[in-house]
C-alpha cells in the first residue's frame, strides 16, 4: 500500500470511528436519570406543561426524568442554570415566551442569550391569556374598566406570577398602550397570585386561559378578553383585545422543551424523534386541547423561526413601551 493509500485508508476509518461514536451515544443515551427544570413554581402553566412532558419522556427513554422546579427573578434563575449546565442532554428547560421572547428585551443585561444559548428540542402547546377581574368589581368589560383607570390613576392593580412573566408583560403592554396607569403587584407563581385576587386584594390577573378557566367557570372570577387571535371555545362570550377595540396586541404563549447549546447531535436527535412523538400523540394533543391549548407540531426549523420571531417583536414591544422588570 502506497502513502497516499493509507492515509486514504486511515482518514476513512477516522470518520468511521466518529460516526459509530455517535451512534453509541445516541443509542447510550440516557443511561441516568435526567431533569427537566421549571423556571417558576409549581402551579402554573410552566410547571403544567413541564411535568406532562417530563412524564411522557420519561417512559419514552425509559428513564427516570425528575420535574426540577427553580424559581427567582421572575424566569431567569432556572433559565439560566439551563444555559449554564453541561450540555450532554440530561438537563432540559421549559422554554416559552415569558423566559426565551420576553426577558430580552426586559433586562439589558440578561445573563444567558435566548437564541445563542438554547437548542429547541421540541414545542408542544401554546396557550392564549384571560384577563380576568375580581368578582365584584364594578366592570363587565375592558373599555369601561380602561375609562375608570385612566380617570383614577393608581386606584387598580394587577398581579402577576412575578416580574418578567408573560403575565406581567402583557398586562403592561396593555396597559401602557391604553394609556392609564395600574399598579403591579408580582407575586411568586400564580398560586400566590390567586389567593389574593379571589381575596379582594388584587383587582386584576391576566393569567393564561387554561388556569385561569376554573375560577371564571366557577364564578370565583369574571373574564373581561382573551389575548389570542380568537375567542375561546370554552369561553365564547370573552371577546379578543381586537374584538374589545382597545389595543392592537395579540399573544399565545408556546411552551416546549430546550436544551443548552452544544448538546450533541445524536443526543438532540433522539430527543426531538422522541418529544415529537409525545406531542403528536392523541392523548396528549386532547389533553391540551381539553384545556384550551392549541397544539403544536413543529419541526426544529420552524420551532427556530418562530422563538426568534417572538424574541424580536417583544424586545422591541417592551423596550419601544419601556416595560421594565420593577
């Protein structure tokens, strides 16, 4: 065998040994228990989401798959321990709007880079928000409730499950849109949140619609409009903020699974082969639809698209309207 011949030879069994490393990996994987972390406490519809895929997954893998819930400053604490972590597969984050599109343009110096630090695994639902008001408050709908507010500054407030959320953001945006000044009040979870707004204490609570349903259903709460593009089959009577004529903004919060960058290949491969078929799954798509979301079937392309299209419109929404974290 000439020189060239073996080199020849040798270059091909390199990139023969590379590839069947791969494939051992994949096929490796996992072989210990992973973690899935929920930036928020349990409750709301991170945690919702995150323990119904976190189930499913594991019997997938056939592994056990642990619900990690890390709360703080809003969604950043969890979020970022994700973007940190060693990128081998057996940590992964629920990503949404609230932690991957809202915190960007929220914090200028945000500790981890939405689009740079996170590979999309997989969306699975997305759900829209329910503005909805303590029961004896005088309003039966948004445009009466606006005119009060921007004749009393200050005399309402809203609460949120904390500061940066897709709950807090939403409200100010439209709030700040409208014109009238209402008071914030963050909370830590939505759990929180509702006590004092079933309490009396809170007037307001744009929550996401699959939460906030029980409570409206129940006669707890009233519901003033829906932020997504229609009205909700559930609660056909609820007009959408366009249908209400106050402010032209529309939100659905997506929720899926991510993992940090440079996860290998093989590893994301086989976690969005699996995570594709959870959420294509009838039990699960019926589930989520049961509970007003619209399920998600998006290949990693499009999952890309749209995060990076929502990190671009709500960095220039907040930062345009100057939503700050408080």
């Amino acid at each position: 065998m000439n020189k060239r011949s073996f080199n020849t030879a040798m270059l091909a069994g390199l990139l023969a040994s590379v590839g069947l490393g791969g494939q051992a990996l994949a096929q490796a994987f996992p072989n210990r228990p992973m973690r899935v972390v929920v930036p928020q406490p349990p409750g709301g519809g991170f945690d919702v989401v995150g323990r119904l895929l976190a189930d499913r997954l594991g019997k997938a893998l056939n592994q056990s798959v642990i619900v990690e819930n890390r709360p703080g400053s809003g969604t950043l604490v969890g979020t970022d321990l994700v973007a940190k972590a060693t990128p081998d597969g057996y940590t992964l984050l629920v990503g949404s709007v609230s932690n991957l599109a809202l915190n960007p343009g929220l914090y200028r110096n945000l500790p981890y880079d939405s689009l740079r630090d996170f590979e999309p695994v997989g969306l699975a639902v997305a759900y829209s928000y329910t503005l909805v008001a303590r029961k004896d408050l005088p309003f039966n709908n948004l445009r009466d409730l606006l005119a009060y507010a921007k004749a009393n500054p200050k005399k309402l407030s809203f609460a949120s499950g904390g500061t940066g959320s897709g709950q807090h953001v939403l409200a100010a945006a439209l709030f700040n849109l409208t014109g009238v000044d209402i008071v914030h009040v963050p909370y830590r979870g939505a759990q929180a949140a509702y006590q004092d707004l079933l309490g009396g204490r809170v007037d307001l609570f744009f929550d996401l619609s699959p939460t906030a349903r029980p409570q409206v259903e129940s006669g707890n709460l009233k519901a003033l409009a829906v932020s997504g593009p229609a009205r909700l089959p559930f609660h056909p009577e609820v007009p959408t903020l366009a249908e209400a004529g106050v402010a032209n903004i529309e939100l659905e919060s997506w929720f899926g699974l991510f993992a940090p960058s440079k996860t290998p290949p093989e590893v994301l491969e086989r976690l969005r082969a699996e995570l594709a078929r959870i959420v294509q799954a009838p039990e699960l798509v019926e589930t989520f639809r049961k509970a007003g979301g619209k399920p998600l079937s998006l290949n990693t392309e499009q999952t890309r698209a749209l995060v990076k299209r929502d990190v671009d419109r709500w960095s220039k929404i907040t930062r345009d309207l100057d939503i700050k974290p408080e």
